[in-house]
C-alpha cells in the first residue's frame, strides 16, 4: 500500500527565462534535485510528485517546476523539437538559481527533458533518475494504446472529463482504484485552460516535417547516448502501458553508466503508484548508495 505523505510548506515563484515564465515550488536543504514531470494533461509538477517530496525533502533541495505549456509556467512548446525546447527552457531556469549543476528526475515528458538536458550538456547533471522516458525507440515501432489516448485528448471532439479519466485509469496506472476522483478533477479543470487548449503541449508530429521531428525525439537513435557519463538509474513500471517496458532495456544496452529496476504491478507512474519503493531507491541512488 503506497504511503500517503502531506506536502511540506514550499517556496514558490516564478523565474523569468528568456522571456518565459517558469513556475517553480521547493522546499528542503542540502543537494539540489528537480523533479520533472509527465506530460500528460493538466499535469504539473507538485501534483505528479506529491507523494515524494516530503521524503526527498528530508535529505535534498528539492526543486519542482512546471514545464513549459503546464501548470503556471507559460504556455506553448516548439512542436519542432519540444524535447530540446523544455531542455533549453530547465537549462535556463538552472542559471537563474545560479545552479551549475543538478541531480535531474523525470519522469515521461520530464524524463525526455532530462535526457535532452543531459546530452547537450552533461556537465550541468550530477545524477538522473529516469522513469518510464519518453523518447525511447519511438520511431521503432508503433505508438501504444496509452499514447495514442493521451496525443488524441486534445483531438476530435475535444476534451473531456471521461477522456481524461479512461486515459488515466486504464493506461496510466496499474490499478485504477488507487488514483481518487480528486486528482482527476484537478487534472481535467488544468486541462481545459483556454491556454492550453489553443496550444496544446504535446501533440503528434505533423506537418512537411513530422518525420525530422519524430527522428530527433527518439534518443536511440542519437549516437551521444553511448558517450553519456552521468549515472543514471532508469525504473521502469513493468506494466506501463504508455511507453513500451522494452525501452528501459535500449536504455540500459547503450548508457554507459545505467542502472535499470522494472517495477512489477506498477503502470507508467512509478513514483505515485509505488512510492515508498521509488522516494528510498532514488534518494539512495541519488546519494551515491547503489
């Protein structure tokens, strides 16, 4: 039964990066960690790890922004390279704390961010943490029933609290009883901010491009991945129904430097739906205990 921790009292403010408002909430003491969060709709950063930061926060800064297009951060990503917009954007939001270098977590779209981050500028990350990433060995094979659901939210008819719902009990999670109405309602009122719906953060490829694109967003295929020397532990829930198990694999054959743990019983969203497991493994990789 995953432990349900209140969130400590945290800062909050906004960072200004090259004209783009980045949200950002933190509390603790010691080395920095960011938290990174899914891409999924009305996701955010305080709300994806709020049954972990109350235990990171007892050994680190912890750091919990929201990305671009999310939360209360600006809206809007370049569908161009949106791995590499987010990555430019954290990399900034780095500078303005005066932080030369960070531990970075992310999970999907955040753990797609990290990666990026990490390969055009490894000196910046201390330690990664990666949970189910987006990015891996996408272009080599269809998309699964769980991303398609999550790229069509914004699609056909539109938006909506039953779309939203069968998107996270039935692909996002392991067992849908653990998720409460309560994190579906906020995760729907986000969702259908008049911002976001005009642009939405993460949507399929399109366009004369569409193929540059899907090409750039698929890290098997960057020949940096087999040169990164930031330790890197990837958990992976066996069961993850949005990106492909397998990818943690591909991961753990061409990083150098990765440790990879398959979580059984547990879907996409690791640190919510086995978070006792992930807050004492990620802490404790974070510190160097392997």
């Amino acid at each position: 039964m995953t432990t349900r921790t209140e969130l400590p009292a945290m800062q909050e403010y906004v960072l200004d990066v090259s004209g783009k408002e980045i949200f950002v909430a933190e509390t603790g003491d010691g080395p920095p960690v960011v938290l990174l969060h899914g891409g999924g709709p009305g996701a955010s950063g305080v709300a994806n790890y709020a049954r972990n930061i109350a235990e990171l926060a007892k050994r680190y800064r912890v750091i919990v922004p929201d990305l671009p297009g999310y939360g209360r951060s600006t809206k809007g990503v370049d569908a161009a390279d949106p791995f590499g917009y987010l990555a430019d954007a954290l990399r900034g939001a780095l500078d303005r704390l005066g932080l030369d270098r960070a531990h970075l977590v992310g999970n999907s779209y955040g753990g797609a961010c990290a990666l990026r981050l990490a390969l055009d500028t490894p000196d910046r990350v201390d330690r990664m943490v990666l949970m189910g990433p987006g990015g891996i060995g996408t272009t080599r094979a269809l998309p699964t029933r769980g991303l398609n659901s999550l790229l069509n939210y914004y699609s056909g008819d539109g938006p909506s609290r039953l779309k939203l719902e069968r998107f996270i009990r039935q692909y996002l999670v392991f067992n849908a009883a653990d998720v409460p109405d309560s994190v579906i309602d906020a995760r729907y009122r986000d969702s259908v901010d008049p911002e976001v719906v005009a642009a939405p953060p993460l949507t399929r490829p399109s366009g004369p491009n569409a193929l540059r694109t899907l090409w750039r967003m698929d890290f098997t295929r960057d020949e940096r991945l087999s040169r990164l020397p930031v330790p890197t532990l990837v958990l992976w829930g066996a069961a993850d129904q949005v990106n492909r198990p397998s990818g943690g694999r591909m991961l753990a054959e061409r990083l150098p430097n990765c440790d990879l743990y398959l979580v059984a019983n547990t879907g996409h969203w690791v640190q919510f739906e086995r978070a006792d497991l992930f807050n004492r493994v990620c802490a404790d990789f974070l510190a160097g205990r392997r």
